[in-house]
C-alpha cells in the first residue's frame, strides 16, 4: 500500500506555544489529505480535510485558527497547533486517500502532542 | 461527523479462539475498510471491500461487505498473541467524495 509518514512521532511543547506537524505522502500525489484527532481508547476524530491548492474543510466544532492547516504541494500537508493548551494534547494522525479514486485511506504513524 | 457503530467495543479471548466483530451505519457506503492499530501507531489497512455481497480473505482475516451496504464483518479464525490490538471499520460513502467515516473501535485482548 502507499507510505504516508509523519512527523514528529511526538512532541512536547510549553503551554502558549505553536507546534507544527507534517504529513507527507511518500511514493503518490495526494490531493486529499485528512487530519484526525484521537483521545485515548477512542475512535479517530475527524478534524479536517485538507484540499490541495485550497482552504481545508474543517468539521463542526473545530477551531480553524486554533489548527491551522496547509496543504502548498501534492505530497505535503502541515497542521500547526497554535497557542497550545494542556488540553490539545492528543494523539494527532493524518491520512491521504489513495489515488486517482480516494477509495483507501492510509495513515502516518501518528503524532503524540503533550503541552505542558 | 458521522459515526458508524461497531460491536463489540472489547473483547478478551484465549489463544486459539475465532473472533467476530461488525460495524453498521445507518446510511449506504460504497466502501468498506477494516483496519488494526497499535498502541502509540497509526491504523494500518487489513481489508478492503468494494462491492455489496464481497467476501475478501488476507490470511486469517476474513471480511464481508454486507448485503445491505449498510453493514461489515471482520472474522479473525485462530487468534493469536499478536492479534492485540484496536480494530476500527470505515466507510466511504462515494467511491469519488473525500472522507472516511470510522467506526468506534473493537479493542482485542488474546490470552495466551
């Protein structure tokens, strides 16, 4: 299947701090790319999708200035975390569907945020 | 966004014993995807199905596509040790629209 990967596997940052995390699609083109949040021993949260050339679409509920999303190339998406509070730590995973029909969806490792 | 449900949310066996476990949505999905995650990873895809009435096998892994596109089953036959994990379904309710709907999770504990 295709590789998508993730960066940083986890970070720890200061309460009032922005953190940035990339997701990349490594050996295909991703037009689509999908941010998820997941709380301990719960279903993947779907945050927001990222569209390639264009604004994301960000579910109900999520705070766009608060995660900030960028999609600038077919292989690179980024959200960044801004003014972080202990209570966006999570566990923050992305994905991209796989071309040219979106029908799979394959995950990077995943992102552990803790804000202190 | 829309959740699908998925059943049983836990489930503890011996070694050796089969496994069942399914995801029902209340609307059509074109798609069905079951995947496992580890503690600290991100999913990784076992299964894909794409048609109503498709039953697909990887390994011991076996997975249908419910007749009434409305529902899926993952069948594990002799678990073992390694089997430990979160398993999720998703679907997609367009084979060209953008998101995946997950499921709320099976978590697998296998005794040895």
């Amino acid at each position: 299947g295709a590789v998508v990967s993730q960066h940083p596997s986890w970070v720890i940052c200061k309460s009032g701090t922005s953190v940035k995390i990339e997701c990349r699609s490594l050996d295909f083109q991703a037009t689509t790319m999908f941010w998820y949040r997941q709380f301990p021993k719960q279903s993947l949260m779907l945050m927001a999708t990222s569209n390639e050339g264009s604004k994301a679409t960000y579910e109900q509920g999520v705070e766009k200035d608060k995660f900030l999303i960028n999609h600038a190339s077919l292989t690179l998406s980024t959200l960044t975390v801004t003014s972080a509070h202990p209570e966006d730590s999570s566990f923050y995973i992305c994905s991209a569907g796989s071309p040219p029909m979106n029908t799979e969806a394959f995950f990077g490792q995943g992102t552990r945020l803790t804000v202190v | 966004g829309q959740q699908l449900n998925q059943s049983p949310q836990s489930m503890f066996i011996q070694e050796g014993e089969d496994v069942s476990m399914n995801c029902t949505s209340s609307s059509i999905f074109n798609t069905w995807l079951w995947y496992k995650q580890d503690p600290g990873e991100g999913p990784v895809l076992l299964i894909a199905l794409y048609k109503a009435g498709e039953l697909t096998s990887n390994g011991r892994l076996t997975a249908q596509f419910g007749i009434t596109r409305k529902d899926s089953f993952l069948n594990i036959s002799a678990s073992i040790p390694s089997d430990v994990g979160i398993y999720f379904c998703a679907g997609h309710p367009s084979n060209t629209g953008n998101q995946f709907y997950f499921g709320t999770g099976t978590s697998l504990t296998v005794i040895p």
